[in-house]
C-alpha cells in the first residue's frame, strides 16, 4: 500500500469518527440551532469524505455531486437560520 492509500485510510477513519459523534449530535440536540449545525457539519464531512475518496482513486467523477452538496449545505443553513424562531436561539 503506497503513502497516498494509507493516508487516506486514515484520512476515512478519522471523518469517519467524526460523522459519527456528529450524528451523536444531531440525535440528541438539545435545541434546534444544534440540530442545524450538526445537519451543516454531516454534509460537510461527507464533501471532505468523497474528496478523500476522489484524490486516493485519482477519479474526477463525483465533482458534481460536490457541487451539489455545497450548494445544498449553503441553502440549507441559510433557510434554517432565516426560520428559527427567536425562542430558539440562546443567549439572544
């Protein structure tokens, strides 16, 4: 296995434990903005999991589906942040 392959195993296990503890996250809340930080890091880690993927396969092939994820992460935290309601910000 040459550097490239290695470093990117645990490049994966390490986005990988924090995709978990993200979920951990999102499941347990306590509040809604935490839900949302925690929905924006999980789509975040995938993007960096799937460049990952691409730089060690030396593939080109999901740059789409980057695209639309960024695009997807951005609008998504922008219409949660417009939507919650002042109750549920703290320390506002």
């Amino acid at each position: 296995m040459t550097v490239l392959g290695v470093a990117g195993v645990v490049s994966l296990a390490i986005i990988g434990v924090g995709a978990v503890l993200t979920l951990v996250r999102l499941v347990r809340g306590p509040g809604s903005p935490d839900r949302a930080v925690a929905s924006d890091v999980l789509v975040s880690l995938l993007m960096a999991g799937l460049l990952v993927h691409m730089t060690v396969n030396g593939s080109d092939t999901f740059v789409p589906v980057l695209l639309v994820l960024a695009l997807l992460g951005f609008v998504s935290s922008s219409t949660i942040a417009r939507f919650l309601s002042p109750s549920d910000r703290e320390g506002e």
